[in-house]
C-alpha cells in the first residue's frame, strides 16, 4: 500500500516554542525512542532462554513468511541496511539458524533462508516473544491496544521514505 506524505506547513513560531517548552520526556522522539528500549528489554528478558535479539527474531520471522530471498529484499522487509542484514545473516548462519546457497537464476546473488533448526527456535521462542508484546502494550487498556498499533503503523506508513532504510512489501 503506497501511501503520501502528509503536506506539513512550515511550523510558526508559536508553535516552535511550544515544543522547546514541552519536557523531554513529553517529547515524540523522546518516548518513541524510550519505548523502544522498554520493548527491546522486555524482549531480551522473556527470550533469553533461545538467545534471540529482536532483529534476529524478525529476520527469521520473515524468512519464515517470505521463504528463499535475496538479502537486499530481506534488508527491505525488515527495514535494516544490507550491511546489518548481511552482519546478523552470519550470526544466524553460525547457529545453524540460517543457510545461504546461490540463486539458480542469478549465480551473483545468494538467497537466505531458514533451516529446520532455525524454524525450531522460532517455534520455541514464539510465546516468549507474544509475552514480551503483550508486556509492552501492557499499561494500555486492552481496548486502545489495536488503536495505539494501527496509530503507530500509520506514523510509520506515513514517513517510511524518509528512513534510511524503508520498508518495503
């Protein structure tokens, strides 16, 4: 689904100095950011038993969901750079996680995909992971939990361009 970028008019002064006004912590970038390290701590916590961090759960998620691909469609779906794809790709491929082979239509690119074993961990590690989810939304009242998702997917939607690394599919 393409979606635009919202038009946004050049803020006024007064608006500016709202934001400097406004604490840190009432800040987006701030909470956003805040919340990721909330969620990324949960997550270590609840998987520690598998050994998995959060990037290597979703690229072995959409490996899981995608099949056989070319990194450079793997780095697009998870939203990474194709140096950090490439980087965790040898970690999982260490851990007999991941394999690589060359694509039989083009000799230059090597496919990923995961293994047995790989699929075993992510089975594993799936209520552990559900657990650290359900953590993170937790201070939330059940009936705002799809709400807040569906508001920050559209925040994401809405300036997936401007990301080094944009998602794609």
């Amino acid at each position: 689904m393409s979606v635009t970028e919202p038009e946004i008019a050049e803020p006024t002064e007064e608006a500016a100095e709202g934001w400097r006004l406004r604490p840190l912590q009432a800040r987006p970038g701030f909470l956003i950011r805040r919340l990721h390290q909330i969620h990324v701590a949960l997550f270590l916590e609840e998987c520690a038993s598998e050994g998995l961090t959060p990037v290597q759960y979703s690229v072995l998620t959409a490996l899981d969901q995608m099949g056989a691909v070319e990194q450079a469609a793997l780095s697009r779906a998870v939203g990474l750079d194709r140096t950090n794809v490439a980087e965790v790709i040898v970690r999982l491929e260490r851990r007999r996680f991941v394999r690589r082979k060359l694509s039989p239509e083009d000799r230059r690119m090597k496919l990923a995909m995961l293994t047995d074993i790989g699929r075993a961990a992510l089975k594993r590690v799936e209520q552990s992971a559900s657990r650290a989810h359900e953590r993170t939304l937790a201070a939330l009242p059940p009936e705002r939990r799809e709400r807040f998702l569906e508001d920050l997917a559209a925040l994401v939607e809405n300036s997936n361009s401007m990301s080094r690394s944009p998602v794609v599919g």
